[in-house]
C-alpha cells in the first residue's frame, strides 16, 4: 500500500520524507503545530487511527499541519527520533516535540489531541478580544452580555478556561443555580481544576446563599429600625441586599457591623465582606472603595 493510499494529501495533510522533514516539519513547526503521524503499510491499528486524525486535522484549516511519514521509507527519521512501535504520534512545536502518544486511540481521545495541539498557537487576537469585552461586561454586572460573549469564546476555543469562567460567573449572576452546577459537573478535571473555573466556582455558594436571602429585605428593615445596631440583623441584611444587587449598600451594612465590633462571632462581617469581594471582583469600583475603608477600620 502507497502512502497515498492510506490517506488523501490535503493542503494541510501532507506526506513527509527524509529529504523535507527540516523543512515541512522542523521549521514549519516554528510558526504553526505540526502533529507528524509515523506509520506502515503492514500497521493495521494505523489504518483506523490515521484517517480519524486526518478527519480532526482537516476540521482546523490551516492552523496546524498534519505530516505523515512512512517509517518504511524513511527508516533514518524513525531511528534518529527513536521510534520503536506505530502507530507513533509526535506534535512538533517551535522546533521541537512537545506532545505525543503511541497506540490506538478512540475517536474522543485523537480530538483531544488535536485540540491540545492547536492550544499551543495561543487563543487568537479574536479570542483575546471578546475577553476583554466579556471582562468589562462582567465588571459592569451585565450578565446577559458578558454569558453570551463567553459562549462566543469557547465557540472559537472550545477549551479555554477564561472562557469557562465568564460562563460561570455570568449564570451565577444570573441566578442559574441549578444549571451552573450541571454545567461544572460536566467539565473535564483539567478545566475545571483550572484557576478561573477554581474562581468562578468559588462564588457559587455564596450568591446562592445572598440569592435566598433576598425575600427576607423587608422583615429585616423592621427589625434594624427597632435595634438598628443589631450585628446579626446588619449580617443577614448585607447577605440579602448583595442578592438584590446592592452590593455597595450591602458593603456598607458590614463596614458598619466591623465599626461596632470588629471580632462579633469570629469576625463574621469580615469574613462576609471579604468574600463578598471575590465574587462582585477585585477591580469593582465598589469593592476598590470598600477596601480602603475596611483597611481604614482595621487599622486605624
């Protein structure tokens, strides 16, 4: 069986010898990933494995460069890059091999591989841009805007874990509960165990619990105008304000509890107010103005 045989040459599916592999590989590997598929005609796991990564590779256009290379053939390049069973298959990458696997795989598995390899080419400019503006959407609390440019990121980088944390944090603001937590169940450990999804997770208990206490914002009025310094009362009120939205009347509310008694039930407010940080965001103009006061009161 011919190399061609086996699989159709394609613009970016190519057949790869002893004469170009610095050229088709090596050096086009500095600019693009080059995933380089060692077979043989007598390989039987390679006449299955081959044209399921021939069908993953063809999906991503020009973005990477798949080299099939006949070890047959070649037995140079087999020996100089240590190939001792096939199907072998090497992701080369700024010169040089970063990834690979050897053996059958499934179906799920090569598509993974393939997506890994195209990751090593960075998000885009494209990408980087929706997350600026899903970044700015997020900060301004418009969540419908910023859960549809996250959809719009992880359509065009299916595994990026910014992305998937824009999404979280955006049905979270949502109060899509029960949805966000079937969507983080879904995510694979490597995403998930990921810092922005780790984040983003991190707030989930949080704004459920401020999103229950919201019905409780008028019986709690009544009961602060009757002991208006009441640390419990001020506590529970700052929870079901920041389910509402009013996250600087809700900052407020626990600055004031930390000005009575800094250290009331282990520094409840504190701890409350912190964590309230986290989810409304670091760089929020009310979180920014609540932290200086906070600082103020601890310290002062």
């Amino acid at each position: 069986m011919e190399d061609n045989d086996l699989v159709s040459t394609t613009s970016n599916v190519i057949n790869v010898n002893e004469d170009t592999f610095m050229n088709d590989v090596v050096e086009v590997s500095k600019t693009l990933p080059v995933i380089v598929d060692f077979w043989a005609p007598w390989c039987e796991p390679c006449k299955t494995l081959t044209p399921l990564l021939e069908a993953t590779v063809k999906t991503y256009g020009q973005k990477l460069i798949l080299a099939k290379i006949n070890i047959d053939q070649n037995p140079n390049i087999a020996a100089q890059l240590k190939i001792q069973s096939i199907p072998t298959i090497y992701t080369f990458f700024e010169g040089k091999v970063v990834d690979g696997f050897q053996g059958a795989k499934s179906k799920t598995e090569i598509i993974e591989f393939v997506r890994k390899s195209l990751g090593l080419l960075g998000p885009g400019q494209d990408v980087e841009d929706l997350i600026l503006s899903a970044k700015e959407s997020t900060e301004l609390r418009d969540w419908n805007s910023s859960l549809e440019i996250s959809q719009k990121i992880l359509e065009k980088d299916p595994d990026n874990h910014i992305g998937f944390g824009i999404l979280i944090r955006s049905m979270i603001g949502l109060d899509k509960f029960n949805d966000t937590r079937k969507l983080i169940d879904n995510l694979a450990p490597e995403i998930k165990n990921s810092k922005p999804v780790e984040n983003a997770i991190s707030l989930l208990e949080v704004s459920e619990k401020a999103f229950k206490a919201k019905g409780s914002i008028e019986e709690l009025e009544k009961k602060l105008k009757q002991e208006p310094n009441n640390l419990d009362y001020l506590l529970q009120m700052a929870i079901a304000l920041f389910g509402i939205g009013k996250i600087e009347d809700s900052f407020e509310m626990l600055l004031k509890s930390i000005k009575i008694d800094k250290d009331w039930n282990e520094q409840a407010a504190r701890k409350q107010l912190l964590e309230f940080f986290s989810s409304a965001g670091i760089e929020a103009k009310e979180t920014i103005s609540a932290r200086k006061k906070l600082a103020s009161l601890l310290f002062s």
